[in-house]
C-alpha cells in the first residue's frame, strides 16, 4: 500500500482504511510493525489495527517497551505480550 496510490500518507487513518481495503481484513485482522513510533505504531493502534514498534537501535521510550521489538524474531514474542 504506497502512499502516493491511495493518497493518504501515515498516520492517517485514510491510509490505514484503503490498507484494510487492499487486503479486504477488518482493522483488528492486521498487525502493523513499523520504525516509527508515531506513523507505524500510534497510527496503526488509532485506526484499529494491532502493532509493534521496531526498535533496531534501541531507542523507545521505555512507557512503549512492552510494544517494542528489536528484531523480527520478537514479532512471536511480542504479539503475545
């Protein structure tokens, strides 16, 4: 889902609507990992979707820690915090 096709760029939830569209899932049918905490992992949690924030240098807040991997091989792990 490319911003420039659906014209709506994260964290709109514009954007998150015609991603629900393109795969024909309901919001809660999807999980979001992304980079950025606000776009990827605020953004998806507003419109209804699931979402991990990843976090490869280590960065987050530590509030968002229970959110956050640091690799994909945390996306188990982190789906079942």
């Amino acid at each position: 889902c490319y911003s420039f096709e659906v014209g709506a760029v994260k964290p709109d939830r514009a954007f998150y609507a015609a991603l629900c569209d393109l795969l024909q899932l309901d919001p809660p049918q999807i999980l979001m990992i992304g980079d950025t905490m606000r776009c990827d992992y605020l953004g998806a949690m507003s419109a209804g979707l699931k979402a991990l924030h990843l976090d490869r240098r280590g960065n987050a807040a530590s509030e968002f820690s229970s959110v956050t991997i640091s690799d994909l091989r945390g996306v188990l792990s982190g789906i079942e915090r």
